[in-house]
C-alpha cells in the first residue's frame, strides 16, 4: 500500500465557519418575528433601567479578566445585584468585600423606581437574574458595548490595575483570585503579583499558551488547547472573534453565567477562566480528550449496549442539574456530548451552553422579568434532527413556548442513534437529485423531516434492535414522545430501570451503521468521514499509479479538478464525480473497522421508509475498489492532491481551491470567498515530508497542487 503522507490524525474533526444551526429561510417565520418583537419591547423597557444598574455596579469593579470564583458562587448566582466576589477567607478582604456589596445594594435601590417610560408613567427598576442586567444593558445600547470595549474598558482596567479605590486597598495586600490552573474552578490565596497589578494589560496571554491542536469549532468561536504557563496543564479554550458577524457578547455573557451555575457538575464540562480582550473572549476549559461522542465511537470501531447506558445516564445527571436550576440546554446533541478519555467513552460531558436558556424559578420571578425572559425559551434553536416536536412547532409557528423536556427529547434521538447507529427521523424527497443527504439544502426534505418529528412516528426496525434490550427501548419510547406532557423528564429518565442496573454487554452494529446527518454545515464529522471516502478512493487511485511508477507530475496530472456547482460542491477525479461536498447539510460515513479485515460499504436507514442517504452511490464506486481488501493496518492519514483547476463548463462557476494550511483545510470559491474551513490537528507525520514537496515543487503554477490529508480509518 502507498501513502503519499501521513500524519495529522487528530481526531478528524472537520468544523465549518460561521453557520447557523439550521436553514430556516423557507419556513415563515412572520409569527415569529412579530412574538419577537413584542418581546423585544417588553423586554427593552423592562430591563432598559436595569441595564443603567448594572453600568453602575459594574463600571466601579468590573475586571476583564473575570475570576472564575466570581461566577462559581452559588449564592450569586441569581442575585440581581451583581457586584464582584473575590474570594473568602481574609477578614479584611471580606469586609470590604462586604462594604462594596452594601454600597452596591444601597444604590441599587436607591434607583428601584428609574424615572419613567415614554409615556412618563414610572417604571419599577429591573430586578430580574442576574444576567438580565447583563443582557438588559447589551442590548440597551450598541454604543455602550462599544465604549465597554474601549473607553469604558479603560476605565475598568484603571480600577482593577492602577488607580487608588475602596477595593485598591484590600488589593494591595493580598487577592484571592481564582484558581488558573486546576480543573473545577476552585480558589486559592496567592499574592497579587506586581505585573499583574500595574500592567496596563493582562489577559488571557498572561496566563496560558495556545498549542497548535484544534478541538473544535462551532457557530462562535474555535476550541484549541492551551497550556498554563505556569503549571504546564492542558486545558481548552473557546476563542470568540468579536469581529466575527455572529459575535454576540451578550450570548458569551450569558454562557458565561450559565457555566458559573453548572459549577461542580461531573457530566458538564467546568469553566475555569474567562478574559476579554479588544479583538477576543477566551473561555478555559476543562479539556475533553476523547473528543465528541459519536467521532469517539466510530474510532474505537465497537459500541456496547452497557456502554450506551452509562451514556445516558451521564447526559440524564447533567440535564437533570440543569433542569432543577431552571435551565435548558436546548442544544443536545452528539458533538455537545464529550467523551473525557480517549479510551473509554464514558465518562462524558455537556458542553456548548451557550444557547442554554435559564428560567427563574416561579417565586423569585419578577413581574416584568418573567416576561423578558420568555423569548429565551420560545427563540427555536438547535439542530434539526435533534428538535422536539415542540420546537419545530416553534419553528413554523404552531407554538411559541417549550421547555426543558425539549432536551429529554433530544437525548432520545441521541440515545436511538447510540443504539441503532441512524437518527430516527429522517428527511426524504421523490427528487432522485436532491442532495439533501450529501448536505444540499433540500425545502422538501427538511419539511419532510420536520413532519416526521412533529407526527413522532418512527420504528425499532428487527434488523439492528432485535438484539437490543426491551428496557432501553422501553427508555427511548418514552424519551421520543410527541407530547412533552407524556414525555420523561430528567428524573425519571435517570430512575428508570434501564439506568438502573447494568445493561447487557452485547456489541452494537452502531459504529457501521453510523451514517449520521445533521443540517448544520458546521458539522464535522460528517465532512471529515465524507473526507475520508474520497480520500480512500484518491488514495487507491494512486497507489496504483505509483505502483506503475508513474511520476509525481503524472499523478497529478490526472487526478482531478475541483468544482463547485453553485450551492454545493464537489471532487471530480479526471472529470469523474466522485463526490460532493457537503455545506448546509452532510452525510457522515461510518467506516466500518471490520473485524475480519473487509471493508463494508455502509448501508443503513432511518426506518424502513427512510431509504438511505445517496451516499449509497458512493458505495457502487467502492464495490470492485481494492478498499475492500484493505486492512486495519492500513488505517492512516492520507492526501487528497487537487489541482485548481475549471472544467470550463457554464454551469460549473468557479473551482473551489482545496488546500492545506494547518491545521485547517479551506475551501475556496474563485473569489477569495472562503465556502467552508475544515479544521484538523497533526498528530503525528509518518510519510516522507521530501516527497510531499517535490511534488508541489514539479507542479508548476498556474495551477498549484494542494493537498489534502485527512484520517482514513479502515
Ligand atoms: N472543553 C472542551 N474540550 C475538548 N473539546 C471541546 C471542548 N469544548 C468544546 N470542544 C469542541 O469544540 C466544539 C465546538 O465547541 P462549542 O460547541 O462550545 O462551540 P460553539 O461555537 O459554541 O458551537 P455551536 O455552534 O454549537 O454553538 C465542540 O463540538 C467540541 O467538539
């Protein structure tokens, strides 16, 4: 077997940029926006006071560099008066602290009535939680958040790093600050350090170092290990680029809040650290280094039953912590789940809250609050094929509220797809065209899928659960429920008997029938299994033609052009499709690690009326491939060589540009326009680096090589 180069096989995450989590454009979402707007109004008069408290609390201590003892004490969590908390322990220290909190308090409510709306009614002031303050006053006023970021951020810093105050004189003595380095946010006492105090900057490069290994991506921001500096240790952190379009600040300060009361749980992925910048926010976590847990089970190639049950429960612990604490995740879904060792997959983690939603409980809900925070949970958000009913009601306007069980419902689909290795509710069109399932946008599919969700019929096809046991199934009928009302909630799901004792061991057909599709474009997986076939297909290709001694030049030479065909895209080898690439919508494949050394085109469905994704086509070009007589051992990285070039067909635009900057793949449309990036991270380099580059050397321009390279497991 050839390699052209190897290396890079961190776990192939392929995340693209900045895209939403679903295509609504065709869905009318007139009902929607008009709710939206009464909200908005409601919510701007209501918090519209509230927001000018917070600007006076928050002007006189507020750091940018956010200790995270800050936002991990509980007994703050939901006061509206916001205020700093720096650490225990020192009596004086406590004892400002304990000034500062009355001074606050004391001007707080002083302000209880702000002087009067439009129509010169007065208007109680805001005491809602206290991230309402927070959001109340970003949405207040742009400019404010501008001049947050630059006067206004001055101004902070002068308080925490220069200028004498009340505070400055506990400071001088001695700080607790939050504990940088270990997991879980804990506190110690350490001496304020000169730089610290008088650098006229400290952020997040103070502390930490990136390494070059990507973790992740999502909507907002890039996940990437860092090292403390002082400790060495590893953590991840979420970078957020505040130029970005979906930049929200108040969306990070309200994740931020969220990750302070998920505090301690062993099933949430903890925050330890967070810092703002004028370009970025850094948010350091815990690192999860067995990666997502569906990407985790296709690489360890087997899943259990026992294993799916120790799963279920992780994620039904955190949900219920959530859910007790009025918060719903309203994002459960594979890639949010994440596995903490790379050799076992349980134990896991929720992480990405930040389109959790909390709710106040009944009796500390203000009036006006209570109103202002509806929207949250009546905001459709999440991933198409882990939507409960209640939320595509949402979507296309039958309804405008669910709540937390929207998440027990999501961790049934999760729980179906553990089992079986397929969703259960799958969209499909007559159109034999359609590539919906190659990640296309598709109206018809995606109506369809949302009608099957919202009837919430689906099966338990013999084929895959036959062997699976009548408890769990018991457990997923009742987590897919149309009706919230019926549907399980996280404490029962976590006494249900299922979860109650070991599960069978038996060995799942999940890893080879995993053929997962979601319809957010940023999804990886998908992309980097998509990959992955093409790659294998490439790479036979190849070999052969190194097996014949061919030249570099001549490899490359023939081995295809890329196109893009408006909104998709594809690879063609010599002008022969052979795949396409995914955008809105993508097909992940399982590569089935077959024990006896075959390799098995994968071949699912989502229920005997769902028939499976077109990447069955693909499969045709494998049947008589040499793929199939490959081994385990010849799992590896491989490069995908594409020459930019154009086919000069009309209907062909422009040739996307395939290549290689790591850790990222981009893929370029004709005008510089970046259609997707595709993220990876080097793990090790096995191939001769020397060939790689004769071989980009003998390609002359205008048409550069580029290579692709990617995990192929076998
Ligand atoms: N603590 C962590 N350790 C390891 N990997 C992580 C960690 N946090 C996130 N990741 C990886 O990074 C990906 C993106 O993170 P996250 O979902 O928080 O970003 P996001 O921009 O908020 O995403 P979304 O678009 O879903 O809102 C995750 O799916 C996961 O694969």
């Amino acid at each position: 077997m050839t390699i052209l180069h190897a290396g890079y096989p961190q776990s192939p995450i392929v995340h693209f940029g900045r895209h939403h989590n679903l295509n609504i454009s065709h869905l009318d979402l007139s009902k929607l926006d008009q709710a939206d707007n009464v909200f908005k109004q409601v919510n701007n008069s209501a918090v519209g006071g509230g927001g000018a408290a917070f600007h006076h609390l928050h002007t006189s201590a507020a750091p940018r560099h956010v200790a995270s003892s800050e936002f991990y004490d509980d007994e703050e969590a939901t006061s509206p008066r916001g205020g700093i908390e720096i650490g225990s322990g020192n009596d004086k220290m406590m004892a400002n602290l304990r000034r500062h909190r009355q001074r606050e308090r004391q001007a707080y409510e002083d302000e209880e009535w702000s002087s009067s709306d439009e129509s010169g009614r007065p208007i109680p002031r805001y005491a809602g939680r206290d991230t309402d303050h927070v959001f109340g006053e970003f949405e207040m006023d742009d400019d404010d958040v501008e001049m947050r970021s630059g006067s206004g951020r001055r101004q902070e810093e002068k308080h925490y790093y220069g200028e004498e105050t009340d505070e400055d004189e506990m400071e001088e003595e001695e700080e607790s600050v939050s504990e940088l380095l270990p997991l879980g946010g804990g506190t110690r006492r350490v001496p304020r350090t000169p730089r610290r105090k008088n650098s006229s900057k400290c952020g997040f490069f103070d502390y930490y170092k990136l390494t070059d290994e990507h973790l992740g991506s999502g909507a907002y921001g890039s996940v990437t290990t860092c090292k403390s500096i002082k400790s060495g240790q590893e953590f991840a952190v979420k970078i957020v680029d505040k130029q970005g379009e979906t930049h929200s600040r108040k969306r990070i300060l309200r994740e931020v809040n969220i990750f302070k009361t998920c505090k301690g749980h062993p099933n949430i992925v903890q925050l330890l650290d967070w810092f703002e910048d004028d370009n970025k926010f850094y948010l350091v976590m815990e690192k999860m280094r067995g990666g997502p847990l569906l990407q985790h089970i296709l690489e360890r190639g087997y899943f259990t039953e026992e294993e799916a049950r120790r799963v279920t429960k992780d994620i039904a612990s955190a949900l219920k912590f959530m859910h007790d604490r009025g918060i719903a995740h309203r994002d459960v879904k594979p890639e949010n789940v994440l596995c903490t060792d790379p050799n076992h997959v349980s134990p896991v983690k929720l992480c990405d809250l930040d389109l959790a939603s909390q709710r106040q409980p009944q009796h500390e809900r203000h009036p006006l609050s209570q109103v202002a925070s509806e929207p949250d949970l009546a905001s459709p958000v999440g991933s198409a094929e882990f939507m409960a009913p209640e939320v595509v009601d949402a979507y296309v306007g039958d309804a405008l509220k669910y709540d937390k069980k929207c998440d027990t419902w999501s961790l049934g689909v999760i729980l179906y797809i553990m089992l079986a290795g397929y969703a259960p509710f799958q969209g499909v069109c007559d159109d034999q065209d359609c590539g919906w399932s190659e990640g296309k946008p598709c109206e018809d599919c995606q109506q369809d899928l949302f009608h099957r969700i919202q009837d919430g019929y689906y099966e338990f096809p013999e084929e895959e659960w036959g062997m699976i046991s009548e408890e769990a199934k018991d457990l997923v009928s009742n987590l897919l429920k149309r009706d919230p009302v019926d549907r399980f909630n996280a404490d029962q799901i976590l006494s249900h008997r299922w979860l109650q004792q070991s599960a069978a061991s038996t060995i799942l057909q999940t890893p080879s029938n995993l053929i997962y599709r979601k319809d957010s474009a940023r999804d990886v997986q998908q992309m980097s299994e998509h990959f992955n076939l093409m790659n294998r297909l490439t790479d036979t290709r190849l070999s052969a033609r190194f097996d014949n001694k061919m030249t570099m030049s001549e490899c490359a030479s023939d081995l295809g052009t890329a196109t893009y065909h408006g909104d998709g895209s594809f690879l063609s080898m010599g002008g022969e499709p052979f795949g396409t690439f995914p955008r809105k919508k993508s097909v992940g494949i399982a590569i089935e690690k077959s024990r006896s050394g075959e390799f098995t085109p994968p071949i699912s469905r989502a229920s005997p009326t769902t028939p499976p994704p077109s990447m069955l086509d693909l499969s045709q070009d494998l049947t008589d491939s040499p793929v199939k007589r490959r081994s385990a051992d010849d799992s590896g990285t491989y490069s995908l060589f594409s020459p930019a070039s154009s086919n000069g067909e009309d209907n062909i635009r422009s040739p996307p540009i395939l290549f290689l900057e790591m850790p990222s793949i981009q893929l370029f449309g004709t005008d510089a326009t970046m259609l997707n990036s595709v993220q990876m991270t080097p793990r090790h380099t096995t191939e001769d680096e020397a060939s790689l580059n004769s071989f980009e050397d003998e390609h002359e321009a205008p048409n550069p090589i580029h290579r692709v390279e990617t995990q192929v497991n076998v």
